[in-house]
C-alpha cells in the first residue's frame, strides 16, 4: 500500500515528494548543467612569452543570472505554497491519501507530516544552493567586469592552479573561501592602487555576494581606504576625523581582525591612541565574559584550558600595546628612528611612513598612550602593563599610579566620612557600576539608597531609586546567576509596597484636605520619610484610617486572600464613592462610582480572588435597582473594566440561578435577564468585537441560557406582564443569536 499526497511514504519508509517539488529540482537541473562540471577558466596566449587567465563564461554570465533570479524570486515569493508546508502536513493540488484498513488516521497524519517537513527542508536547501549560484556568478561577473587577468594576476601560484581546474560545482563545495577572498581583494586593491573610493564597489560586492564579502570585509576596507587617504591632508582636525572613523570601523569589526596589520596601519598614521583602543577592544570582543581574569587569579591551573586559550587571547592582543610604547620609549631616547613601515598586504605606503618620529613627538605620543591605558578599567591588561613597566625599569613612573580602580576609592568613600559625603559617594558609585556595566552591584547600592534614613529624601525619590535598582537588576539577571534573579525578586516585591504605600500616603493627603488633624500630619510625614513593610501599611495606616482601597491594594500585594474580608472591603469602596457624591446628580454619581470600578477593575479585574465579580455586580445592581438607574450601567462598566463578555454573562447567569430571595423586592429576577438581554443585544451589535472562536463559543452559550430562561418563563408569562415582556425580549435577542451562529 502506498501513501502519496503531498510527499507520502510508502510502506517501506521511502519518501515520494510531490511532483511540484521534482519540477523545480529539475528546472534548476537544466539550468545549470552547462556549467556544474565544465571548467570555467582558461589560458590565453597574448604573446610568445605571456599566458594570461581567461574567463570561458563571461559571455553567458548574465543569461544564467537572469534565470537563477528568476527561479530565485519564484521560490521567495510563493508564499502561499511555502506556507502550506506548515499547515497540518497538507499541501494544495498534490494527490489526495490513499485510505487503507491496516493504518489508522493517526498514523497517516504522522506519515504525512514527517512527509511534508521532509519536503520543505529540501526546498529550503534548494533556494540556499540557487543563492549560492549567484553569489558565486554574480562575483565572477564582477571579476570579469574589472579584467579577469589582471585581478587573477594578485592570485598566487596555488590559487592560479585552484582556478584553472575549477567547476562550478568545485566552486559551491567547502573550502574555497580563501581564492574568494583573494578574488575580492584583488577587485578592491584596483580603487586602493589608484587612490580611488571603494564605496562603490564594496557596495556591489555587498548586494551581489554577501556571504563572501560579509559586511566585515567591506569595513575594513573602507578603514584601509582612509587610512590610505591621509597622506594627502594637512590639517589636523581632518586628519583626526578620518583616524577616528577608520578606528570605529575596525572596532565594529573587532574581535575578526589581524590585529597586527591594524596596529601597523594604525602606528603608520600615528595614531597611536587608536592602537591601544582597538586592543583593548578586541581582547574584551574574544573574552568577553572575562575568563581569563578568573584564570590568572585561580593561579593559571594548568587543567584549566579555556582559560588557558582566553588568557593567551587577551595577552596576544595587549602585547601590541606594549610593543607599540616599547617603539615609543625608545624612540624618545634615540633620534632618526621612524615609525614600523614594513608593509603587511598590497598597496601605496602611507606617506606619512616617510616622516621621522623626533624625540618630542615621540615623548609626547609615549605619555598620551600612557596616561591612555593607565585609564583602562581592564585589570588583566594592568596587570600585564605593571608587569612591562617592571620588566622595563619604570617602576618609579608605576609608583605614580596612585589607584587603578575607581571602585576601590569608592568602595572606601561610602563607608567613611560623614551622612552626607556617604550619601553622594553612594551615589556616584552605582553610576560607576551601571557604567561599567555590574548591574547587579547598582542594584544594590540603590537598594541601600532607598532605605538609607534621611529627611532629604522623600517618598517619590525612594521609588526612583528602587524603580533604577530594579532596571539593573533585570540587565544583571540576563548575564549572571541565580543571586542576581533573588535580588530582582527582592527588589520588584519591594518596589510593589513601595508604590501601595505611595497609594496610602496620596489617600492620606486626601483626607486630610477635609480633616486636618495632628495624627493624619504625623502619619503623612513618616510615609513620606521611609520605606514600610505591608504590614505596618495594613495595620497602623490603612486599617488605622479605614482606608479601605489602600486595604485591598495591601492584600493583594502581600498575595493574602480572605473572601469575606475582600467583599466586605469592595461593599465599602463602593459606599464611600456614593458618600462622597451624595450632594451630585444622579447622572454624576453614576459617573463617578463607574470610574472608580473600572479603575480597580483594570488593576484586580485579571485576579478574581480580588475583583469578586458576581459579588461587585450583585452590589450594584442592587444599588441601580433602588436608585432607578439605567439598566445597563452595571454591565457596562464591567465591560469597560475589560471584563470579558462571556465570563460577564456567566456571572449574571449565575446570579440569576441562584434565586437569591434580595431580587424580590425589587423584581430583580426579571431585571437581570432584561440586563442579559441588552448584554446580548449589544453583542450583536458588534459581533466582530470577539475572535471568530470567541465569537462562536459565545453564541453558542448565549444560545442554550436564553433557551433555558424562556422554558421557565412559560409557566409565568400568562399572569405577568414584566415576565411577557422579558420573554418577548428574549425571543427576539434568541432569533438574532441563531441567525448570527448559522
């Protein structure tokens, strides 16, 4: 038996990809056969003594690129097909499932979908090898468009040998990164030679082919190429333009680069700065989580061989700093000495090569680069600078050093001295440590800042601090360890009391613009002046002053769950709101308490344990009932706390299911199913405000308790008239409903 939709398995496990997929395999087959085993380099004779390379293809370069983009873009805009690879294992127009007694339908499913991945893992690597394609020919273009003899001229004798056997196919296998590149730097050598911008160039070379010349190349290139540059300019403030982006590029490069050829065209530019910069740069880009410092202090343990290697790194890189101030050192001593100008690669020598170093310019550079790298936060590196300076008689100038380590002297600084110099060392040092990145050091500091005791600082103050402390330590928590997670946790509960208590104190202010009393001034100055636990909020201010939001607020930060306490809490919110607008009209009183409960219906509305939802709408129905107001003020304002729709109608169901004898008085019962009503009405006036699911699952609900409703309402009908009417409403709401779900 065989399974062959789109891509099946026959009973054997062998898989049929679809024919779509075999179509485009050998499209591209029929494209590239005149190429994949023909050599595409020749040699042509120009005179009796000189044989020079030939391209055999640049004729049809462009017919073959123009057909390779084409399948190219054919693959990258059938969206619609790659997307139905992912869509349950079922491709479009491709068979259909052979159905068999012996394979059950989850086993075709499973065959099916292993299938389909099978297939689009092939596609993916088709499109990958036809960008492949024309990258290499879209390079090759570009060669022949720069005369392929002279760039294969800059090739040494094994790549010309490489390049003469080569295939298309030998050109896509592994291993052939180094005549690429050497391809590509003898295109880029043409614009240096002649002094010409390689924007241009590089440019193409970006778009045509970039995964062999990668934005890092094209960098570096232009860095070269300002380098280049300088010795046509005099002034300084131009010259040190370009030092400074020709160092950012290779900075941006970093840690890729021969640093040796670097620091040579940098030391050759003078720009001695920009030597010590892109070490120290390149050292921390190959160790940058610093394991080379754990190394060297845990006394280089020889079965420790990261460290080992990150150690090596680190120190290769800073040995170009020491050797370019061991040339400054001695040239400062010796006249007549220039700077390196051995050229490492192809190209004009820097002008600025010729110049000699005097013995002022070679003290004044020696000490720039000094004081420079005296500046470094990068311990290993003073280490292995103290080290030179000791190996090289300068220990009288390592004795100047007065303290490495601005950490240290503030570490000294924030123990010492009186309140206020503490306080301003404090606050320097977590700036250190966020600058430096030891988020989790400024983390604590701010930490101690919030609790630090002083009348200076008031409440709103303390919550920054914590709000900065809680920002790095979640930066900390990224990169670092469980330690780090603890103190963020610690600090967001911290911050989280913080911000009730700023709700007590605010509640506080309040009060005390009707009640102006000793213990109101007193409780709102010690609010303002510290931090507080939840408990002495709960007890000594908000119970103390019956504050019954700032109560809740507490409980719900301290996770603490009563449910008579809570409604008894939310019976009291909703009091105050009525006591505080008694002398309002009816519509303002409306408006105020629907703020009031949207507002905490945002804050508690996802956490039912603190928004008792039956038990608010039952509140304040009531409320509506006795006051006259509109039928559908409750479950609005419940609608815009973004309180779901169907867990709203569920509420108001089962509010009505449980025939509580308070509905009585007031014909409550049918009052809420004229609210269920106009809840549903209002629902099918904008349907689409729910998902297609939501929507679905909520007609079907609001279906099956309308029905429900209207059954118990035959038997009353007759005698009532609110019950005739409520009925009435309901089959009308009922027949829109089954409209909208069939």
């Amino acid at each position: 038996m065989t399974i062959a939709p789109a891509g099946g398995v026959t009973t054997g496990g062998q898989v049929i990809l679809s024919g779509k997929h075999d179509g485009i395999y050998l499209y591209l087959a029929r494209i590239l056969r005149p190429l994949w085993d023909s050599k595409l380099v020749g040699e042509h004779r120009v005179s009796s003594s000189k044989v020079v390379m030939k391209s055999r293809i640049d004729d049809e370069l462009k017919w073959f690129m123009e057909q390779l983009s084409t399948l190219l873009s054919f693959l990258q805009s059938s969206t619609q097909y790659m997307a139905s690879l992912s869509n349950d294992g079922y491709l479009p127009n491709a068979g259909r499932l052979m159905t068999s007694n012996h394979i059950d339908e989850a086993t075709k499913k499973k065959c099916l979908g292993e299938a389909v991945a099978k297939e689009k893992q092939s596609l993916q690597q088709l499109m990958l090898l036809v960008n492949s394609c024309l990258e290499i020919l879209g390079l090759w273009n570009i060669v022949c468009d720069h005369q392929f003899e002279v760039v294969c001229a800059a090739l040494t004798e094994a790549q010309v040998a490489q390049l003469k056997s080569c295939t298309l196919r030998s050109l896509l296998s592994s291993g052939n990164e180094q005549i690429f590149s050497a391809m590509i730097n003898g295109i880029i050598q043409q614009y240096l030679g002649d002094n010409a911008c390689t924007d241009v160039i590089s440019n193409k070379l970006r778009e045509t082919c970039p995964s062999l010349y990668s934005l890092d190349d094209a960098k570096c290139s232009k860095a070269n190429e300002l380098l280049l540059s300088l010795g046509g300019i005099a002034t300084a403030p131009e010259r040190s333009a370009l030092l400074f982006d020709a160092l950012n590029l290779y900075k941006e490069v970093s840690p890729h680069l021969n640093l040796q050829e670097v620091c040579e065209s940098l030391s050759n530019a003078r720009y001695y700065d920009g030597v010590l910069d892109i070490c120290l740069t390149t050292a921390n880009k190959r160790d940058p989580q610093n394991i080379a410092l754990h190394y060297y202090k845990h006394g280089e343990p020889s079965d420790d061989q990261t460290g080992y290697n990150m150690y090596t790194a680190r120190l290769d890189c800073y040995n170009y700093v020491l050797d370019t101030l061991k040339f400054l050192l001695s040239t400062s001593y010796n006249t007549n000495v220039m700077s390196p100008s051995v050229p490492s690669k192809p190209g004009p020598p820097n002008k600025q090569t010729n110049s000699v170093l005097t013995i002022s310019e070679a003290e004044h550079y020696t000490e720039s680069l000094y004081n420079l790298a005296i500046k470094s936060n990068d311990e290993l590196f003073h280490v292995r600078l103290y080290e030179w300076m000791v190996n090289n008689e300068l220990t009288d100038k390592l004795l100047q050093v007065s303290s490495p380590y601005l950490e240290d002297y503030l570490r000294r600084s924030a123990t010492s001295g009186t309140p206020d110099f503490q306080f301003q060392s404090l606050e320097v040092l977590w700036r250190y440590y966020e600058k430096n990145k030891n988020y989790s050091s400024a983390a604590g500091i701010l930490n101690i800042l919030a609790d630090k005791p002083s009348v200076s600082l008031d409440l709103l103050q303390r919550i920054e601090y914590l709000c900065r402390a809680v920002m790095n330590a979640k930066s900390a928590s990224f990169r670092v360890d469980k330690m780090d997670g603890d103190l963020l946790h610690e600090l967001e509960e911290k911050l989280d009391v913080a911000k009730v208590q700023v709700l007590v104190l605010e509640s506080l202010r309040r009060l005390q613009q009707n009640y102006r009393s000793q213990q109101i001034d007193t409780a709102i100055s010690k609010l303002n002046s510290k931090l507080m636990d939840v408990t002495t909020l709960y007890g000594e201010y908000a119970e103390e002053f019956d504050l019954a939001e700032c109560r809740l607020s507490i409980l719900h930060c301290a996770g603490h769950y009563d449910s008579v306490l809570i409604e008894s809490l939310w019976t009291a919110i909703i009091d105050k709101e009525f006591e505080l607008t008694e002398a309002q009209s009816r519509d303002n009183k409306m408006i105020v308490v629907q703020n009031k409960v949207i507002c905490l219906g945002k804050k508690f509305g996802t956490n039912d344990k603190f928004f008792p939802l039956s038990y608010i709408i039952k509140d304040m129905e009531l409320r509506s009932l006795e006051s006259g107001y509109d039928v559908n003020w409750v479950a609005n304002t419940m609608k815009l706390s973004q309180i779901p729709l169907l867990q709203l109608l569920q509420s108001y169901d089962n509010l009505y299911k449980a025939k509580d004898p308070c509905w009585r008085n007031h014909g409550g019962q049918f009052h809420l199913l004229m609210v269920i009503a106009s809840l549903l009405d209002s629902f099918l006036s904008q349907p689409h405000s729910l998902s297609a699911y939501e929507r679905s699952r909520f007609i079907a609900t609001a279906d099956g308790l309308v029905s429900g409703y209207l059954v118990e309402l035959q038997s009353s009908t007759i005698a009532n008239p609110q019950a005739q009417s409520t009925a009435k409403k309901l089959r009308e709401v009922q027949s829109r409903l089954q409209r909208a779900y069939s």
